[in-house]
C-alpha cells in the first residue's frame, strides 16, 4: 500500500461502475469472515452507500461511528484509509476528506486490509491502490 512521505498511510480508492444492493468499503483484519461485509465483521470499519459508517471492535460489539455522511453510487469514488502513526481510519468521497474525527483502532489491532463487500453479484467497483489518488493525502495529514 503507497505510503504518503513520513507519515505511514495505508489508503486505497474504488470507483462504483455498478450498484445493485449494498455496498461497504472499508478495512478488516485477514480473519474476518466472509460471511460478514466490512463494518459488520468483528475488527472491520466501513463506509456503506446508505449513509452509514460502522465499525465493530475485537469484542464483536457493534460501533456506529455516523449515520450522517454522505451516500454513494455510481461514478462516485470513494476512499478508505488508516494513519498508521494515530492508527486513525478515514473516508473519502470524490476526493473529499470526510469528517469522522472519532474512528481509531486500538493500538493491539491486527493488520488492517483494504476490504470491499458486495452485496449483489453484478455490483462492480475498480480500485486504485495508487499512486494517483482523487484525494490528495497530503492535504490532510
């Protein structure tokens, strides 16, 4: 994952081409299930089209860090990322920081891996791993 100069980011971006359903983007640990999208699965966080972002800690409890920022569809692009020096999870839209100032992982957390979930099999995204972003990284950190 690119890193962004002193500071260790982890980020990735991926373009909506098709939404049929659900679809959540986020981070989760290797172990999550795929039973589970991102943000649902235990030690996952994720940005969901319907307006949400919810995350769940190693314990399993459920986290709603916001019902309040912005959907996503088609042609959106949308952005996950973790600060690895504040271990502070961020979202982007169209290359927009999102303000969700209260998302941090514990320290003791496993790796965290850029996670997409489906929901319906003709959903389509395209990701960017980089290095040319919609979101300049540099702007925020």
């Amino acid at each position: 994952m690119p890193s962004a100069g002193p500071i260790s980011i982890i980020y990735a971006e991926y373009r909506i081409l098709a939404e049929n359903g659900p679809l959540l983007i986020g981070l989760s640990t290797k172990e999550m299930s795929l039973d589970f999208m991102v943000g649902y699965g235990p030690v996952s966080y994720g940005y969901a089209n319907y307006r949400r972002i919810e995350g769940q800690n190693a314990n399993g409890n459920d986290i709603i860090i916001s019902d309040n920022v912005p959907s996503f569809h088609i042609g959106d692009v949308v952005g996950c990322g973790l600060n690895l020096a504040t271990r502070q999870v961020f979202f982007t839209k169209n290359g927009q920081h999102l303000n969700i100032t209260n998302l941090y992982v514990d320290e003791n957390t496993a790796d965290l891996y850029p996670t997409v979930s489906l929901y319906n099999h003709r959903d389509t995204v395209e990701a960017n791993f980089g290095p040319n972003f919609h979101y300049d990284l540099s702007k925020k950190f």
